[in-house]
C-alpha cells in the first residue's frame, strides 16, 4: 500500500516538475520579448529623429544592406506588432500552466500526507 | 506557553527571511545602477568624441591590427557616422545628428536609472521595517505590546447592563440566590429577575397569593409567635435589612407552613428570588456576601403589579401593599402596635412611590390621589362649607391619621388587614373599643360633606390627647356643618324649581 502511494507520488513529483520548467521557460522567453520590445521602441523613436538624407542600412547576417527610411520605419512598426502579439500569447500560456502546476502542488500535497499517514501505519504495524 | 514560543520562533524566522531577500532586492538594485551608470560614462565620452571628430578632415591614427599589432593609418570621413539604432538597425548620419541620436539615448539611460533608484530606495525602507518587525517581535528595544483582556462577565453584570447581558446567566443567578438565601443575603439583582418570562412570573405570583391567605389566616389564629419563630429559622441577618426583608421573612413564613413547617431554604430562596420582581419597590444596593466575588448588585423600582387578591376580609387590595403591611405588622408586633397602614407607611418610606401611596386612597379598588392638605384645611377651619371633593378626600386622609394615633392601644390584627386607604366608602363604623376614634359616626363618601373630620396637624405623630381634643371639637362642627349643607342644597333645589 504505501509502495503503490509511494510511485504516485513520483510521478506526481516528475509531473510537477515538468510543468515548473516550462512554466519557467515561458517565463524567458516573454522577458526576451519584453527587451524586444524596448529595443524596438527606441528604433523607432531615433529613425523618427533622422530624416531622408541618411542611409538607414539593415545588417543582414554579414552584410549592411541599403533601407528606406520609411521603409525601415514600417518594418520597424510590424516588428513592434509582431512582438506585443508574442508576448500577449506567452502571457495566457503562463496563466494556465500556472493553475495546471498549482492543481499538480494539490494533488501532491495530498498524496504525500497519505504517504505519510501509510508510512505511520506501517511503522504502527511493524 | 510552548506553543507560544514555536509562534514566536517561527515569527522571527519568517521576518529574518524576509528580511534578508528584501536585502537582496537591494542589492540587485545596485548592480543594476552600476551597470547603468556606466553606460552613461560611456555615452557621455562618445559625445566627446563626437564633437571633436569633425574638426578635422582625417585623422592619423594608429590601427589596430588583430589583437596583438597596430597599423598606422588615417581617420577619413570624419562627419560620417554609421549609428546602431538597435536590432540590427543602422543608420547613416552626421556627427551632429548622431548627436542628438545620443542625446536620445541618454536620456533612456537616465530613465532606467532613476527607477532603479527609487526600488532601492523602497526596498531600503522595507528593510528597516522588518528590522523594527523583527525587533517587536523579539520583544527587544523599545517596543511595547499593548493587550487587552476581555475581562470576565461580573465586570459587565455591575456596570448596570444587567438586563442586555444576563440572559444566558439567568440561571446560574438562580442558584447563586438560593446560596444566597442561606447566606442570609438579599437583594439579590431584582433586575435580573425581570429577565424571567411574563408567564413565570404570573405562575409565581398565583402561588404567592394563595400562601398570603394560608398566612393571613395564620396570623389571625397563631399571632406573632410563628412569624417571628420562622424568621429566625431561615436567615437571621434579614431582620438587620429594612424594606423588603420584612415580605421576604413572610414569603418563607408561607413557604414553611405551607409545607407543614419544613425548613425548606432552598425553595423559599427561590421563592424569594422570583418575587423579588414583584415586591420590590425600593432600590437597594446592597451587599452581597453569598457570591464569591464581592458584588454591589441593586435593584430598580418596580410598581407592583394592580393585581386584586381576596383576602380573609373580601377586601381587595394590592398585592404588594399587602406584603408591606405584613412586614410592618411584624414589626410592629414587636413594639406591641397593631397595624395601620400609613403609620407603617410613614416609618417605612424609602422611595417616592411609599409617599405617593400614603396619600391615595383607595376607594373601590381604585386610587384617587388626595387633593392638597392646604386647600381643604384652610376652608375646614374658616368653617367654609363649599370644600366639596377636596374635604371629602381630605376626610380620607384625616380618618387614616387619626386611625394612625389611635392604634398604639390596639393590638388587634384584624384590622390591620382590613385597614388601608380604601377601606369603606360606605364608611364602616370603626371598632368601638377604640378609644381614640377619629370619627365616631358613618361617612358617606358620594357626600362632599365631611361629617367629622378631625383637626389634625400636619404632624401626625401627636399626643393622644389630641384627637380627644379633635373629637370635641369635631363634634360641635358636625351638626353645624350638616345645616350648612343641607340647606345649601335645598336653596339649589329650590332655586331650580
């Protein structure tokens, strides 16, 4: 009996653990985004101070390719999009791998007081 | 107390955690600044730099060459900027304009840090806070705990806010009036009993008026003996208490005959207790001994209750009167007086209502106050006839007094009972052995006409000799004012025929 708790109680643990690193992955990786989005906030904000006479270039891999200015200015914007929708999106996925993990902690509370309640016992018995 | 103490350990522990990541906190704040203030070193030399570069068309500098060799070489297009707008963005432009893009920056710079001082600061304060937690909790400096006890309900019960707060305790207060009784204390909190059901009450006070007529029937046959016999085998200590001991002492009187002389102190305590709702007519504060704890409890005025009793005599009269001219009774048995009303009344005011009460009579089971002594007394002596109501009460009034001085040879107790203020209207000739009459001849109440009224002064406890003196004096008025009278009302007749 206590075994059969015990093994449940593993896996269990193993299924927490799980959800605790993607949790935390998630986590990142809307960080990452989040600096993205600064970045490309100040992008923007320093091509609105240029104007037509500069060459703005765009480094692609080794080479500085030749960009609009108003080109690059729309870019720039649809990045700035593109980013904001990520991290909306990495930001429900973390509530609900949160509430997943929170059922997983209850569930492995309780598991491990009835371990503990057969562990009791056997130790009572022996 | 262990308990306590693992809260307490488990409280500091908790705070000096806290405590510690609030540093922390702290501490990353000020890495970050580091950083930040850095960059801002740096900007701030690059726009140095900027502005001196154009000065001149090329520079001859020396080239760096892989990491361990330098090249000499010249620094051409001097105004020529290309400028890392982030993300793989790059833009060409002047120094100038490069400058403001820097310009730009700095500012975003600057931004970041104030935020990351200010979390600095706030968490600096945090962590004074749990310091200062930690040292309340630890009961160190000089913080001190302000507690208070929720004290016990005595407390509370003597604050007069019996009546709110008593109810669940009714009980218990029962049982504390029986050891009460024993004890030989009285006056127990009539308010609290005032917590008991109406119902309760009306059972109680059937009870007690069946054993006032066993006990009025007693009195007449076995006199003061037993009374004074009884009053000392329940409490000895309630003969010392004025008021109510007197009715207290009767209710165990009837509470023991009527149990065939068994001392049951137990149920006369509750007896006692119950009536105390009814009989109560004068505030105490009194003493009690019986209860464990010293306590001061009193009791409010209650107007008896207008319940009618048949007594021996089918005179109606109050219930709580009855008690009272009881108690007055035995007390007077032992001076050797019988009883009157008023007299006793007179010895026995505590409370407006005793005063009130010696001055409304009773007529038909009604009370009708007595008009003012003043008004009457000054038209009695002028001789006025056209006193009307006035002498009539004021008759009343005079017959009880005069009835007060004559009583001190009679130690009849009979009419003790039959004597309050609205004994007759019809105007029973008072006994005849009675030497000191007030009045000697009938009255007719609906008659205005005091037919004998004896001058009384105003204090009543005179000589005897007086109400002789009244008598005669009264007497020639009588046929006088009967005249009088009469003849009025002829003239008023014939005037209206």
């Amino acid at each position: 009996m206590a075994e059969a708790i015990q093994k449940k109680l593993q896996s269990e643990l193993e299924k927490y653990q799980q959800m605790q690193k993607d949790v935390s992955k998630s986590m990142s990786a809307r960080q990452k985004l989040e600096a993205q989005v600064t970045e490309n906030n100040i992008v923007k904000e320093e091509l609105d101070l240029l104007d037509t006479q500069n060459t703005v270039y765009k480094l692609i891999g080794p080479v500085l390719v030749k960009q609009d200015l108003e080109e690059a200015k729309a870019t720039v914007a649809k990045r700035l999009e593109y980013i904001n929708g990520e991290i909306q999106r990495y930001e429900t996925l973390l509530k609900d791998m949160e509430k997943k993990s929170d059922q997983h902690r209850e569930v492995l509370s309780s598991l491990q007081q009835e371990y503990q309640r057969a562990q009791g016992l056997a130790v009572g018995k022996v | 107390m262990a308990e306590r103490n693992k809260r307490h350990i488990e409280v500091l522990q908790g705070v000096d955690r806290l405590r510690v990541e609030h540093k922390k906190v702290v501490k990353g704040c000020e890495v970050q600044i580091q950083h930040w203030e850095k960059v801002k070193g740096d900007y701030e030399a690059l726009e140095d730099q900027l502005k001196t570069l154009p000065e001149e068309v090329s520079y001859d500098i020396m080239v760096p060459f892989g990491p361990l060799a330098f090249m000499p070489g010249k620094l051409v297009h001097t105004n020529e900027i290309t400028v890392l707008l982030g993300d793989n963005w790059f833009a060409k432009c002047s120094a100038k304009q490069a400058q403001k893009l820097l310009e730009h920056r700095k500012k975003h710079v600057r931004s970041a840090l104030d935020d990351l001082h200010k979390t600095k600061k706030n968490f600096e304060a945090r962590v004074g806070f749990t310091e200062d937690l930690e040292k309340l909790s630890g009961a160190k400096g000089d913080y001190v705990d302000i507690r208070e006890e929720v004290g016990s309900i005595e407390e509370f019960v003597c604050k007069g806010k019996q009546r709110v707060a008593l109810k669940p305790h009714t009980k218990p207060k029962m049982e504390a009036v029986v050891k009460m009784e024993e004890g030989g204390g009285e006056g127990d909190g009539g308010s609290r009993r005032g917590v008991l059901s109406e119902e309760e009450l009306w059972a109680r006070l059937d009870e007690l008026e069946a054993k006032e007529k066993l006990e009025e029937e007693h009195d007449r046959h076995f006199g003061s003996a037993d009374t004074n016999g009884n009053d000392d085998t329940t409490s000895s200590s309630e003969e010392e208490k004025e008021g109510d001991g007197g009715g207290h002492h009767r209710v165990n009187g009837h509470d023991e005959r009527s149990e065939g002389k068994k001392t049951v102190p137990h149920n006369s305590g509750q007896v006692n207790g119950t009536t105390r709702d009814r009989e109560e007519e004068e505030d105490k504060g009194e003493e009690e001994e019986g209860n464990g704890l010293p306590t001061i409890y009193f009791t409010h005025t209650v107007e008896p209750k207008k319940v009618r009793i048949n007594t021996g005599k089918n005179t109606m009269l109050k219930f709580s009167e009855l008690k009272e001219q009881k108690q007055q009774a035995k007390r007077k048995k032992k001076i050797g007086t019988s009883n009157g009303h008023s007299h006793h009344g007179l010895h026995n005011i505590t409370t407006p209502t005793d005063i009130y009460r010696l001055f409304v009579d009773v007529k038909n089971g009604e009370p009708i106050p007595r008009k003012s002594i003043l008004k009457s007394r000054s038209r009695e002596n002028s001789g006025c006839s056209d006193t009307s109501e006035s002498s009539a009460a004021d008759f009343e009034e005079r017959r009880t007094f005069g009835r007060t001085l004559s009583h001190d040879e009679n130690t009849c107790s009979d009419t003790s009972d039959g004597i309050t203020e609205e004994d007759s209207p019809t105007g029973n000739p008072l006994h005849p052995t009675r030497r000191f009459e007030a009045f000697s001849c009938t009255v007719v109440e609906k008659e205005p006409i005091p037919l004998s009224i004896p001058h009384l002064t105003i204090v009543p406890p005179a000589l005897p000799t007086i109400p002789e003196r009244k008598l005669e004096e009264v007497a020639p008025d009588a046929p006088r004012e009967a005249p009088k009278r009469v003849s009025k009302f002829k003239a008023a007749r014939l005037q209206q025929k």
